[in-house]
C-alpha cells in the first residue's frame, strides 16, 4: 500500500465514496460525526494477546447516522498485512475527520 495514496489505483488520497453520492436508488443519510465506535482484533495464536508480539488482523468502526440507523464498516486481514491495514485505519479516520477526535 502506498503511504500517499489511500486507493492507490485509483490515484486518489481520499475515499472515492462519500455520503454526499449515491448509487442508483440509495438514500443519502450523514454520519454523526461526533460519535465513532472503534473495535480492533489481533491474531494469537498462542492464546491471550500480546500487544508487542501479535499483529493486528481487523478493525470495526461504526457511526451513528443523523437520521436513525448505523453504518459499520470491517476489514479483515492476513496477519502479515498488519502496516497496510493500520495504514487504512488511518486514511480512513482522517478522512472522516480524525483530526477532531
């Protein structure tokens, strides 16, 4: 993954998605950006976590939309992706205004 890129592909630093654009038939509803839950897993293969030993495997975030319901968003990965996935988690806070947490 490219550190400057959050969609490298795609050549953009920023979500290609927001909820200012919809698809076909979708209703658009804004995030509640002042509340953001956070959960993230590690691979343990030798039981308990060791947080300097296993690497991070997944992360959940979910937000609260304005107008009632959720949005969940999870990304699973091999344990050797730890960075990239980190990486993600980052863009994709900062994308959603991480700065003011």
């Amino acid at each position: 993954m490219d550190d400057k890129s959050l969609f490298p592909a795609l050549g953009i630093g920023r979500l290609p998605m927001s909820t200012s654009t919809s698809f076909e038939g979708a209703v658009v509803r804004e995030l509640d950006r002042g509340l953001f839950a956070f959960d993230i897993e590690t691979f343990s293969p030798k039981g308990f976590p060791s947080q300097t030993e296993d690497p991070i495997v997944n992360f959940s975030l979910v937000s609260p939309l304005t107008e009632g319901g959720v949005v969940a968003l999870s990304a699973i990965v091999k344990p050797n992706f730890e960075r990239e996935l980190l990486l993600l988690l980052y863009k994709l806070l900062s994308n959603l205004g991480g700065d003011a947490f």
